[in-house]
C-alpha cells in the first residue's frame, strides 16, 4: 500500500489517500503513513510548510445566522410533534 497527499491547486494538501499502487501525478506526494497532519499544510520545494492554510469561508454570516435558526425551528416542531 501507498500513501499520499493531494494537494490543490495552491499546493496545500487537501486529503489523504491510501492506494494499493503508486501514482505519478504532480499534485500527489507519496507521505510515509495514513497521517492527518498534512491536511492543510503547503508542500513547496519539497518540503512540508510548518504553519497550515485552512479554507476561509466565504459565504456572509447571515447565511449562518439564518441556518441556525431554521435547524432550530425543525428541533423545536420535532419535540412538539408538529
């Protein structure tokens, strides 16, 4: 079995992968394990950056705000029977 990284295109790593053959693609780094802590770190040069780059949402926080309410809207009909 193999491992990898897959990176973006902004070469930060995205997910791992675990393979039964090897790949030969640019955005897969073939890592030593099945380790979670490369998701979201930058792979330049050949090496592993330290500090990570995790996604910023984009979406206005009304958006949010207005999902809460109406997830707690359907908790509140289920506990009531409606």
């Amino acid at each position: 079995m193999k491992f990898y990284a897959e990176l973006n295109k902004n070469n930060i790593c995205t997910s791992i992968s675990q393979l039964s053959g090897e790949k030969n693609e640019p955005n897969m780094i073939e890592i030593s394990s099945l380790d979670s802590t490369y998701i979201w770190k930058k792979y330049e040069n050949g090496a592993w950056s330290i500090e990570t780059f995790e996604p910023q949402s984009t979406a206005p926080i009304v958006e949010f705000e207005q999902l809460r309410k109406d997830v707690d809207q359907l908790i509140i009909n289920n506990l009531m029977g409606v």
